[in-house]
C-alpha cells in the first residue's frame, strides 16, 4: 500500500517509518504537507494518490490550545476536514489520531468507544471536532490514545530524564490516572489494523493503568536512577488547561476487531528503555 503521513517531523511519524515495513511511505516535511493550507492538502493527496493517510499531524500543546484557540481548531479540526474530502476523492482511507482528552475525566472505569464525550479543555474539543470531520470520509478508522512518548522526541520520559540528570526535586501529579503508550506499540497496532481492515471508531492505548507519579517513578526504578521525586496534586500544580482525572481507555473493541499489539504500559517502557533515548527527533 502506498501510505502517506502528515505531521512527519512529529514522534509518531518517526515511528511509522521504523515499523510499517512492507509499505510505500511518504512523509512530506510540514513546510510541504500544510495542515493550514487546504490547497497544499488537495494537492499532496491528488499527487500521492495514496491507499491510506495517516494524520499524524496536531496541534497537541495543550497549554498553548486555551490560547490559541482559532489555530487549535484550524490544525486538529478543520484541516481533518480537508483530509477527509480530499482522502475520498482519491477512495483513500483515512486514519485519524485522536486522544483520552474527549472525555472529562469524571469516569470511574475505562472508557468505552461508545460512551458519552465530554471534553474540558480546547485541545478536548478541537480533537473530538477532528473526529467528526474524519468520520465524513467513507472509509476512516478514528485511533484514541493516550500519553504518547517514545525514545525520541519531546515527551515525557524525556523530560523526567533530563530533570533527574540535572539533580532537580520533581513534583509529579499522582491524582491523574491514564495510560502510557509507546508511540512504536500504536504504530505497529495502526499497521495491523489497517491491513486487517479495521474500520470507526477504536482504542488504542497500552494496557493497564498509573499516574504520571507512578510513571515517572517507573521510569526511573527500570533505570536505577535515585531521583528526588515527590507525588502532588493537580491543584498543586495549576495549568490553563483542565486535564481529565480518570482517562483510561478500554480495549475490547480492539481485542474483538483482530489481532491486538497493544502490551501492558510497563512492558512497553522497558522495551523502549532497553534502547536508551536520543535528542536526535526532538
């Protein structure tokens, strides 16, 4: 299949590249594939004429999205329109990432595809917009995850690396429950599921749950690093977006479509672990 991807300088793109063996990938750089531009949209899918598009492109600063609003949606919402219109004029399927941040965060066990969204935050509702606008093309697969990071990039493992190399005291939020994933386990669950055929609305987070205390407190014991690390509350550390509380994302309907990559959080960190991390994507 020939695979074209937006957003290619981002993490998840990096990992497409290194695990969909077998395909035609095109990656664009952003300066080409314009996600603000419906122009250059129209006119890198008509040229590609690709069988699939993966939107890995979005304005995913959820800080800077209460700021920027009319960009937020622009990138996350409007754009995905764009894709959708110029994916079906060329009978492509269109893969959409989308996020935990469509629900509110109020629930008390992993959310289901078909529960009601509600989201908090710009970011929350530019995303679950770009959903909608996805679900206008006629072949779509809309991929939520979760808490995305890998060895490279600008994440959070990388930036609980950095603070405990430089001996800071670190005060990481332990009242907000999700889902880490390895941007290489979606990748390869994307990968499968698209040549399986999977199609609407689906899951795709790592199994099992923490905080972001009990990630980075895993993260550091798998590398036997001492740090300073102290668990806090999200009231302690007030930002301009609202995150959800509880964001777990259920996986039966993943489990019930085909084969199933997605390991549990821990196993999947120590696989990215035993590679070391690098500055070379950020």
């Amino acid at each position: 299949m020939k695979v074209l991807v937006t957003g290619a300088s981002g993490q998840l793109a990096h990992a497409i590249r290194q695990t969909w063996s077998g395909h035609d990938l095109v990656l664009p750089e952003e300066a080409v594939l314009d996600l603000s531009q419906q122009a250059a949209i129209q006119a890198v899918v008509s040229k590609t004429r690709p069988d699939v598009v993966v939107n890995c492109g979005a304005f995913t600063q959820v800080d800077r999205c209460e700021s920027e609003a009319d960009l937020a949606h622009l990138i996350n919402a409007t754009a995905v329109g764009w894709l959708a219109e110029a994916c079906e004029a060329q009978q492509a399927m269109l893969i959409q990432i989308s996020t935990d941040y469509v629900f509110d965060g109020t629930g008390t066990r992993p959310y289901r595809e078909d529960d009601p969204t509600n989201p908090v935050s710009v970011y929350g509702r530019t995303k679950l917009e770009g959903e909608r606008q996805a679900a206008r093309c006629s072949r779509h697969l809309i991929a939520r995850t979760s808490w995305l990071y890998d060895a490279w990039g600008k994440n959070f493992l990388n930036t609980m690396l950095a603070a405990a190399a430089q001996g800071r005291a670190l005060r990481v939020v332990d009242d907000q429950r999700g889902a880490p994933t390895t941007c290489r386990a979606l990748a390869r669950q994307l990968k499968v599921a698209t040549e399986q055929g999977w199609q609407g609305l689906v899951h795709t987070t790592c199994a099992g749950e923490t905080t972001w205390h009990g990630f980075a407190k895993a993260i550091f014991e798998a590398k036997g690093i001492a740090a300073d690390l102290h668990p806090c509350t999200t009231a302690d550390y007030p930002t301009p977006a609202q995150r959800p509380a509880y964001s777990v994302l259920d996986g039966t309907r993943r489990r019930s479509l085909g084969s199933d990559l997605m390991s549990h959080w821990h196993e999947a960190l120590l696989e990215v672990l035993k590679e070391g991390t690098t500055d070379e994507h950020r």
